[in-house]
C-alpha cells in the first residue's frame, strides 16, 4: 500500500523565495496517521534496522572511529570560523583550473543559474545525481515551471529519487529515498512508465531501470550533482554513489553543473579521507562507498571524455544566518542519515510526516532554522531528547541540545510549538512496550547494558530505543536531558 | 544573484559576529574500545587482502605471475561473456599485454580509447572494458582510478563487464594512504599533481534502494574483475 504522504506542495501559493513551499506546518496530524500506517512502519523499520546493524559492523570494525569522529567535528569547526577564507579559495582553485563559480544567495538564483545555462546551450535533457540541495530548492519542478518553454526533460538518475521523481514522490529518507514503498509500489509505478506489466521482483525492477535510465545518461546533455564535499584547497568536488550514476553524470554530459552548500566545504584534500570514510561506514555500513568520485574542474586536456564545461554554484540559502549562532554545528552535518535510522520518532513516523526535505532529528533542526520557525514549529518537539541521534552522528553534532535550544528560542520569540504528547498515542504504546522496541542482533544486547544502569538510576524506561552504547561499551550514557524522559515525555515534551 | 566580494563579505562577517563558540567536543560519545579491533590495522599481505575484501563485495580477484596469463584471462572471459566488442585504455601497459591481436582473432572487435569521434557510442556498446589502474587499496578492496589523456572514465564505467590489471607494487595498504598520495601531489605539483577526475571505485555497481535488496550492476558494472599481476 502506498505510504501517505503529505499533500501536494503544489498546494501551497505562497512560493517563498527561498523555495521552500512544502507543508512543514502540521507534523502532529501527519505522525499521528503515520504512526497508524501498519505498511510504513514495516518498511521503515526494516531499512533502520539493517542500516543500524550494518552501521555498527563497519564501525566497530574501525578503531580509529573516535578519532575519526572527533577529528571531523574539529575540522568542521575550523571550515565554518573561516568560511569566507575557504570559499574564496574553492572559487579561486575552481577557476584556476577553468571552471565557473557562482555564488547563489537562494534557491531563486540557483534555479535562475541553471535555467538560463539550459537556454543558452540549447539543453533538452538534464541527468541528475541524488542531491539534496536541489531537492532543497525544489530545483526540478521551478526549472520545468520557470522555464516551460525549453520543454526540459529532467532526469533523476539515483533508482530511488527516479521512481520518487515518477510517481510524483518525496523522499522520506536522506539515504534511502523510497524505502517507503514496498516492491509492489515500485511495480505499479515502473509499469506506467514502461508500458507493460513488470513483476515485483528486484531484477526485472532494476534491469528495466537500468536500461531506461542508461538512454538518458548517454543523451543528456548536462549533467547535474550535489557534493557530499567540497575541498577549499584544490576546488575538488567530491560524490558518493553506489549506483554509478554520480560517477557518469559527471562523465558522460558535455556540461556538469555542481549545486553545493556552503557548508559543505572541507579545507584540505587530506580531510577526504576521514569523511568519506565517516560518510559510507555511518550511511550505509560500507567500508568505502562504490563510486567514491573526485572531480576537479572540467576534462584536461586530451580527455575524451568528462565534461568540457564545469560550473560550481555555491549555494547559501539560509545556511550563513546559522553561522557565528547557537545553532552553528547544524552546518557540520554530512548527511549520512545515521540519525534518522536510530531515532525513535522517525522510526514511528518515516520521513514524510516532517513535511520537509531533510526529516528526522537533523530535519527538526534544519528546517525550522532555514524555513523560519514558524512554519515549522512542531519540529522541534519531534524528538524525545533521548540523545540517540547525538550519540549516533560521525561529525558529532549535538542535536538534541540544538533541539532545546530550538525550543527556547521558540519561547523567546512567542512561538508557540505544539506539545505532541496528545499526537502520539500510539508511539508512546510502542514506546512503552519493549517487545515493540527490540533492536534485533549486537547492537540491541549492548544498546540495553548502559541503559540499563541508567534506567535504574533515573526512572528511564529499560527499553529505550536505538543502538546506544554500541560505541560506548562499559559507559553510562552521559546526562542528556535536564529531566528524565519519561516525565518530559509526561509533559508531552 | 550574488556577487562574490559581497558574498563573501557576508559570510565573513557572519562567521565574526559570534560569540557563540561550539563547545560540544564529541568525545564522550565515541570511546575507544578495549576489545581488540577485528581489522587488522597492519593488514600482512596487501595481495591478499586486496582479494578476499573484493570477492566479499561480489567482485572476482586472481592473482597472476605475467602477461600471458592475463591475456588468457580476458580472452576466456571475452569468450564467456559472448563478447563482441572490448574498449580499453590507451596505455602502454595494455599496448604490452598484446591482447588485440588474439581477441579479434576470437571475433572480439578492439576499440582503443583514442581519437574517437563519438566516445558515447563505443563505450555504450562495448561489453567489456579494459583498463589499469593508478594504485589498489588492501583494506576495501578499491581501484584507484586517474582520468587522462588515454584513460576514459567511460570505459570503467558503461560496459556491463570490467576487468583492471594492476600490478602488486601498485598495492596501498589504507584509504588514507591513497588519499594522502593526492594531497601530496597538489602540494608538489599544484594542479598537475591532482587529475581532473580520481575515483576510488569498490566492487561492482549496486543498489538498494528497492526493499532494501541488492540489485547488482545498476549503473556501472555489475561484473567487476582485477587481475594483481606480480
Ligand atoms: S546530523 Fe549527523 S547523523 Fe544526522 S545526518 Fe547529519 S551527519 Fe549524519
């Protein structure tokens, strides 16, 4: 059965500058049916469980992960105290070796960038590569609806933003876009486009992409991707891909048009390697993710393939305000999606319920920070503080005190969030009831060993959610909350 | 749209207004462990390594003494694939192997990465790709590939079969010491000391995206295979 997702943001007619239209207002009533949708909950549940479980293989194989993790915060730190410095100097190198810069304010300029780049190249058809930044922006429907007029065939070229982009979806997930349809979803929605009866089975599903999707990399004409890094140093654009598709989005168009956050900087080249290393043991229990590709500016000379033609539109929209704040280490997300997996309200509620492109805890602080707090206030009351996310996140970033600090800010400005207490009868069921909650395998038996201890001590229920103490064996869980759980959970938080 | 000095200007004095100073240093999360890790940090035999992690991702590694070996290998490979057309890198290592002759003389057509008019049309259509690679990587079983004059991206990269040969001298043992060859290059060579594309590629394309289950050769090939010569 097909998830139900928020309405349609093409419902929405205040088309705010920055491009962020879709419903964030009304996350109660949105997890409230979530939590009641039997088929979602399956589906989520079994993509963060395996997630989790391969998560803590990789990384409990790796002793230098809290090295690794500390380092990342550090150098996440220094980028964003001198980000002027290095974004002078990614443009400097970019240029250096013939590429364009573009520095966007908001999504309006990106979209402005791209569209008048499509026009004067005669562009008909556009490759991209997963990138949240351009789902950010709503980048695909402004292009088809700003620029109607060039006939823009936009294709996503990750399976599961292509089948989202198909049946008209969102993704519910930064890693795992569709992992809210079940195969025969997926079946109903490629048999549209192929024009025949396709089984529910992963072969047939994604040959027939295969060979759908390999057409449009051999015509399209640019080539569009986000960057999980960017290296101030060198102008290196750095994507991760299993698919490939990062890889020959980037190799195959004459053009390659790179939408990258600000925030997504590093200094160094050395600095790859603790991210991308971070990036694929956090994301997906990879030691190293397929497609690991650095780009530099267009082909060299004597390339027969690469683009010729290399832009890099360094994006702010919105993401400056935060800088210099309380909310600062925000930015130092990598989008690995490792908070999401372990969090227990994105775990009752999957992605769409947040209304927003980055859901899950770092979706509760972002959004309400780049869309303004008043749209998205309930945000921040998703969560149950109960410091999973922290605990899980490679860069460290403390989310559930950017949470709190959220919600004073909330209370400073009279902005009143919604307590969700009322909103979650049935989440707070599952989370009462341990036979709901097990985390199956390694990570559930030392996820309950610290938090045993701490449940004695402070009331806290013995079956709080998520793999803590995977990394934090012998520990007790440092003090999160300024109040036990169950009584902010009492509260309705 | 945003001009760069003012941009900048922004940004830096966003960056200066703060005296919010993040004091959240992660460590308390992450402690090291007692236990002993279970990867072997000093990793023995880089060759051996190299091998087992790629077979663990579904790629197929052999090890093999010379050329002639290797020759026999694509030509076996090219025969159980039906393969019509093979596209390879244009350098002088695979101009060595002295493997064109044979594979057309097996009805298998040679299309050399140089000079090509239409690049899209060969590569698409070849069904196997032929290529070295710069340096390999024990730990994750991963090819380190340059691009350059000579060394399509393509041809990794559209042909459903692949096959690198890569010579153990040419084995690193980390992810770090691969990356670290790079940073040193730009520092020596600035620009030229770091290609316009360098991609670390780890066993075969993949997907997941549908229930979570593995679909094998998404994008890239699905078929990936390294011969360590040495
Ligand atoms: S906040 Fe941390 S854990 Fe969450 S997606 Fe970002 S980097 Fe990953």
């Amino acid at each position: 059965m097909e998830t139900r997702k928020p309405t349609r943001r093409r419902e929405t007619e205040d088309r705010r500058p920055e491009g962020l239209v879709s419903p964030v207002e009304g996350f109660n009533e949105r997890a409230r049916r979530a939590v009641r949708d039997g088929d979602l909950h399956d589906s989520v549940e079994l993509f963060t469980n395996k997630s989790v479980a391969g998560r803590n293989a990789v990384l409990n194989a790796l002793p230098e992960a809290p090295g690794l993790r500390e380092r990342a915060y550090h150098i996440k730190q220094e980028t964003m105290a001198n980000l002027d410095r290095y974004l002078g100097q990614m443009a400097d190198a970019v240029e250096g070796r013939g590429g364009n810069v573009f520095f966007a304010d908001t999504g309006e300029d990106v979209v402005r960038y791209i569209g008048d780049l499509a026009r004067r190249k005669g562009a008909k058809v556009l490759t991209k590569s997963k990138s949240m930044a351009t789902e950010e922006i709503e980048l695909n429907r402004r292009l088809e609806e700003d620029y109607a007029d060039l006939d823009l065939e936009i294709v996503e070229t990750d399976l599961g933003e292509w089948i989202a982009q198909l049946a008209g979806d969102t993704p519910s997930h930064i890693v795992g876009p569709i992992l809210h349809m079940n195969r025969r979803r997926i079946a109903d929605v490629l048999s549209g486009v192929a024009g025949e009866e396709l089984p529910p089975d992963v072969e047939a599903l994604g040959s027939f992409a295969r060979r759908r999707l390999r057409e449009k990399f051999l015509t399209a004409d640019i080539g569009i991707t986000g960057a999980n890094f960017g290296v101030a140093e060198t102008g290196t654009i750095a994507t991760v891909t299993n698919e490939g598709n990062g890889r020959l989005v980037t190799s195959v168009p004459p053009v390659h048009v790179v939408v990258m956050g600000i925030e997504k900087l590093v200094p160094r080249f050395e600095d790859l390697s603790v991210f991308v290393r971070l990036l694929a043991r956090s994301g997906t229990g990879q030691k190293l993710t397929v497609y690991t590709n650095f780009v530099t500016g267009p082909r060299a000379p004597g390339e027969i393939d690469g683009a010729e033609e290399f832009h890099l539109i360094l994006m702010d929209n919105g993401r400056s305000e935060l800088l210099g704040t309380e909310f600062e280490e925000a930015l130092y997300c990598i989008r690995c999606g490792a908070c999401l997996n372990v969090c227990p309200v994105y775990r009752q509620t999957g992605g769409h319920a947040y209304g927003s492109t980055y859901s899950g805890p770092i979706g509760a602080v972002i959004t309400p920070l780049l869309k303004g707090g008043k749209e998205a206030k309930d945000l921040p009351h998703a969560s149950s503080l109960c410091g999973a996310c922290w605990e899980a996140c490679p860069v460290g970033i403390p989310l559930h005190d950017l949470l709190l600090k959220l919600r004073n800010k909330q209370v400073r400005e009279g902005v009143a969030g919604k307590a969700q207490g009322l909103a979650f009868k049935g989440f707070e069921n599952t989370m009462k009831n341990p036979a709901l909650y097990k985390i199956s395998g390694k990570a559930g038996r030392l996820a309950r060993k610290p938090l045993a201890k701490a449940g004695a001590k402070d009331g806290i229920p013995k079956t709080l959610p998520g793999p803590l103490g995977a990394w934090t064996n012998g520990r007790d869980l440092p003090e999160l909350a300024p109040k036990p759980f169950r009584e902010l959970w009492k509260e309705g938080i | 749209m945003a001009d760069r000095a003012e941009f900048l200007e922004k940004v830096r004095h966003r960056t200066q207004r703060g005296r919010y100073k993040p004091t959240h240093a992660p460590d308390v999360a992450w402690t090291p462990k007692d236990e002993p890790p279970r990867e072997d940090p000093r990793i023995e035999d880089p060759p051996a390594r190299f091998l087992q992690e790629l077979e663990a991702l579904g790629g197929h590694g052999k090890r093999v003494t010379n050329l002639g070996e290797v020759r026999e290998y694509v030509l076996s490979l090219a025969r159980g694939r039906e393969a019509k057309l093979l596209v390879r890198w244009d350098v002088p290592e695979l101009e060595e192997l002295g493997a064109d002759g044979p594979l057309e003389e097996a009805g298998v057509e040679v299309a050399v990465w140089r000079g090509l008019e239409d690049f899209r049309e060969v590569a698409g259509k070849a069904d196997i790709g032929l290529s070295t690679a710069e340096w390999a990587i024990a730990e994750t079983g991963t090819l380190v590939l340059e691009g350059g004059r000579g060394k399509g991206r393509s041809v990794t990269l559209l042909p459903p079969t692949y096959v690198a040969v890569v010579p153990v001298e040419k084995i690193l043992r980390t992810v770090p010491e691969a990356i670290e060859k790079y940073a040193a290059g730009y520092a020596a060579g600035g620009a030229a000391g770091l290609p316009a594309n360098v991609c670390l590629h780890t066993g075969p394309s993949r997907s997941g995206d549908i229930e979570m289950s593995l679909f094998v050769g998404m994008h890239g090939p699905g078929d990936v295979h390294v011969l360590l010569m040495g």
